[in-house]
C-alpha cells in the first residue's frame, strides 16, 4: 500500500485508539444526528465494524416508528398539496428526527448544499420535493447517476435558468455552476469553456415539472470543450465532466469536509480517495464506507473538531434526548433550523450555505440557547411538557445527571471547567448548561 494511502487504513481498536464511549458518539454526531443512549450502548457492544455497517444499511436507529415510512410520505404529500414549503421542510426533519438511515438523511443534505436550489425563486413546492426525493435516492450510490439525475432535475433547472438556453440566445448559468460547484471546481476550466458548454446545454428546458430536450433550439454546431472539438450535446458534456480527474477531486472534497470538518484531510490523502472513487466508478457509497472505517475518522484529531451546523444542532439534540413521546413538533423544529441559519429548501445562494466558523457568531450562540431552552421546556415547539431530566437519567440507571449527560452528549465525564455549576445546577437547567457549552457546538 503506497504511503498515501496509509490514511484511509481500516480503523482496529487498540491501546492507543480503543473503541469507547466517546468514538460511538463521535461516530453518529459525524455521519447522523446524534444517538440515543441506547444506539450508544449496541454499538459500544458491537464494535465499530457492525457499527459502521448498520449506518450504511440504514438500519441505525432504533427510534424509527413502525408506521415512519407512511408517515413521512403523508406529511410530504401534505405540503404539496397544499403547496406549503413549511410543512415539506417538517417532513424532512421528521424523517432526520425518526427515520432509520441517518446516513442517507446526512447526505440528502450534503447534496442539496452541493446542488444548492432554492425555492425562493423556483417556488414549486412538488418539484422541491421531488429533487429531495432524489438526493435520498441517489445520495450513496454512482455519482454519475446522481449528477446525470440533478442535472435534469426541474427545480434545479428552473433555479439556474436551464429554459432560457437556446440557439443564438446562451444562458451560460446551469453550464457555469456544473463545471464550478457540481464537478471540476474553479481552475480546471476557462470561459469560453463555460460559454461552450452553455451551447452544448442548449434545448435543455423543463415541460409540466418534467425535464424536456427540446431539439428544435439546439445548437448543433462545433463546441470546443476542454480541449475537445465537437457537436457535443448535453449528454456529452456531463459525460466529458465525470470522465476529468477534477470531478473525483471535487467530490472527495466534499465528502472530507462532511467528515473531517474545515481542516479536511491532508492534500495527498484526498488524492487518494479520489484515485479510489475514480477506480471504483464515482461510487460515493464506496467512498463513503472507506471514510467511516477509517483509523483517520476515529483520531483524536478527528473528534471534536468540527463546528455542527443548525439542523445537526436542532436535530441532534432532539434526537439524543430521546423526545420521541412528548414529541417536539417537526415545523417548529424546522423553523428553528432556519432561524438560525439553515432554512431547508431555501440556501442563500447558488454556493449553498457556508460552513464551519460561518456558523457561529453572538446571534447563534444566543438562538441556539433560546432553543435548548424552548426545547427543555416544551415552549415554542410544540411540547405538551417539560422535559423530564431525572426521569430519562434514572430510566438508565444513572444517579449522576451531570455524568449521564456528559456521557450522553459528548462521550466523557463531564468538564472540568464547569463540574462545580453542574453540581449545582437542577435538572433541565443542568442540561441547558451542557448545551450551551463549545463542546455542544463541535462534532
């Protein structure tokens, strides 16, 4: 194995990196949305192998409802038929909050940041589920199949002005956001790539929320594309761009930040996943698997280090509380995403939404209080009762709260820094306090 390659190692326990309390919750904070007591204590038993696997399956939680799949496809149903994008955002989050695969919902939103649209201007709530429906469906397979998909998908189409393109009249916006965000990234093309490539798209509109290739204002002249003369097509420009090393890159990019946070991985260790996706067809199910597994996603330089982002915190937090019976409403919750910064459906530009230290600032810090708060005591999401502290902590015999919950949350005994307020703290304003700490922001 080349010494690139040494990064991706399969993760063994050890001394020096045993299997514990604080790589399981690591584990599920990094690739779901956090873990119940329960999930914490099966995979503690089972090892990071079994552990791993259930995730990729999708058969991680143990949360979800017997009749969750109905469910999550009747709320969807209910805001589109009632063309309401409040109520698609709540299904959304009640699938993060109850569903089986926390995985598949942890990428369904890294591909809607990846392919950011926004109903702000598509405004058509069906096609906005429609594309969600995708990214869960294709989110961990091929990335051929999903870019091929996302491409043609309506509301994506529509956001980026895909009807407008025609013979003789280019709109080079879909041709500029494929090459810069979707697969090469900036410097691995030039403008008149871009304009090229917006005549190859040309005839590429939308019908009744269906992708139509209208041949009628196709432009069938000679393009030169990266290099490559020809009467390229759609077709053949989305092929020309997965077939380039810099789509690979792009997309291990991606999926490092999503595990490893800002600072990423080393730059040949990247390379490597990128080699790996390459020879495995773009496959981000395989590539997905090789992080996860990794002795690199379990360092102690991997844990902790990544600041979550506001559906991670609101639903996280939910979720390892266990507030399944007194359930917190999923339009509340999805409401609180967006006030503190990530309003489903809606990603301010075609970059999507920013990520690490962008997500921090005096006014976060203060909402993501007010909504432990509001959470804790029922208020402003939907509870019919405070949340009971003592009785989820005595429930799995645990005495201490303020250990049970360290535990719970972070993986550890409580911090140092704060144990002495702990002690004095109560039930639910015990919590809150934990939940107010820099480790609750970090992942």
């Amino acid at each position: 194995m080349p010494d690139r390659d040494k990064f991706w190692e399969p993760y063994e326990p050890d001394e020096t990196m045993p299997w514990n309390l604080r790589r399981v919750v690591h584990l599920h904070r990094r690739a779901g949305f956090a873990a119940t007591w329960r999930e914490i204590q099966r995979d503690l038993k089972d090892g990071p192998s079994t552990s791993v696997q259930r995730l990729i399956e999708g058969k991680s939680s143990v949360s979800a409802p017997v009749n969750f799949a109905a469910t999550a496809e009747l709320l969807a149903d209910a805001g589109v038929a009632a063309n309401d994008l409040d109520r698609l955002k709540a299904s959304w989050v009640f699938r993060m909050l109850f569903g089986p695969d926390p995985l598949g919902e942890k990428l369904a939103l890294l591909w809607h940041d990846h392919f950011a649209t926004s109903n702000a201007k598509v405004q058509d709530v069906e096609a906005m589920r429609n594309q969600n429906d995708l990214f869960r469906k294709l989110g961990r397979g091929q990335f051929a199949d999903l870019l091929n998909a996302v491409v043609r998908d309506p509301a994506l189409m529509i956001y980026l002005d895909a009807p407008a393109n025609r013979e003789g009249h280019a709109n080079e916006n879909l041709a500029r956001e494929l090459m810069e965000l979707f697969t090469l990234g900036i410097g691995h093309y030039s403008e008149a790539d871009v304009k090229e490539a917006a005549r190859a798209l040309t005839g590429w509109t939308v019908n009744n929320r269906a992708f139509r290739n209208n041949t009628g204002v196709h432009d069938d002249g000679y393009k030169t594309i990266l290099g490559l003369k020809g009467k390229s097509t759609g077709d053949d420009l989305v092929k020309l761009l997965l077939d380039q090393p810099a789509t690979s890159e792009r997309v291990a990019f991606k999926l490092t930040r999503l595990f490893f946070g800002e600072s990423g991985v080393p730059t040949e260790a990247r390379g490597s996943l990128a080699n790996g996706l390459r020879e495995n067809k773009l496959d981000i199910g395989w590539a997905v698997g090789t992080v996860l597994r990794s002795r690199a996603f379990f360092a102690d330089s991997n844990i902790r280090t990544k600041i979550i982002g506001p559906v991670d915190f609101v639903v996280g937090t939910a979720r390892a509380l266990e507030l399944f019976d007194s359930t917190p409403s999923s339009l509340a919750l999805a409401d609180w995403c967006g006030r503190l910064g990530q309003d489903l459906f809606n990603p301010p530009n075609v970059g999507g939404w920013p990520a690490g230290r962008a997500w921090m600032s005096a006014q976060t810090i203060v909402g993501r209080a007010n909504y432990v708060a509001g959470l804790l005591d029922g208020t402003n999401v939907g509870r019919i009762s405070p949340f009971d502290a003592v009785a989820l902590a005595r429930h799995y015999r645990f005495n201490s709260l303020a250990t049970f919950y360290s535990s719970l949350l972070f993986g550890t005994d409580p911090p140092a820094s704060v144990r002495d307020h702990l002690a004095k703290a109560k039930g639910p304003k015990m919590v809150a306090l934990l939940l107010a700490l820099p480790e609750a922001q970090l992942g």
